[in-house]
C-alpha cells in the first residue's frame, strides 16, 4: 500500500479507483490521473499536464497538438485512453 509521504512530488497521491489502497496495483502517475479523471485532485502543474502529453506522444495515431487544451480531466482521460490503445495495438488486451 502507497501512503502519501512515500508517493513521488511530481505526481500527487489519489486513492486507488477501486477502494482498495492495499490491493491496488496502479503506478504513481496512474493513480493521479485516474484521481483528475474523477476531480479529486488540485490543478495539475504545467510540468504534469506535459508529462501527459509525453505519454500521448508515444502512441501511434496520437497528436499531442489536438490535446494541449483539454482540462485535466480530459488530459488524464485521453492518457488512460492512450494507454489502453497502445497494449491493444500490442496485442496485450
């Protein structure tokens, strides 16, 4: 189980999208983003928002130009959904 002292400063701490902070086997980043995704974080930072549109940037068919303005919500959404393409089109879904 991560607490919040132990999470790194970059990427904020979120409760585990499931309730259950023990079991739960989301990284850093991807706790926070589901926590954005669900409005329970403060603004993300501009070096947050950039490090999304970083991950945004490694998937084929992604253009981090036509997401640069999307709010936090959206941003972290369209990184999960980002994800999500990527281990499909690596045939790991």
């Amino acid at each position: 189980m991560q607490t919040e002292p132990e999470l790194s400063q970059k990427w904020p701490y979120a409760t585990c999208c499931t309730g259950d902070d023990a079991h739960c086997v989301c990284g850093d980043m991807e706790r926070s983003l589901r926590g954005w995704k669900r409005g329970a974080l403060p603004k993300m930072t501009q070096d947050q928002r950039e490090a999304c549109l970083a991950e945004i940037g490694h998937v084929e068919g992604y253009d981090i130009n036509e997401h640069r303005d999307e709010t936090d919500a959206e941003l972290a959404n369209t990184v999960l959904r980002a994800w999500i393409d990527y281990a499909r089109d690596k045939g790991l879904l």
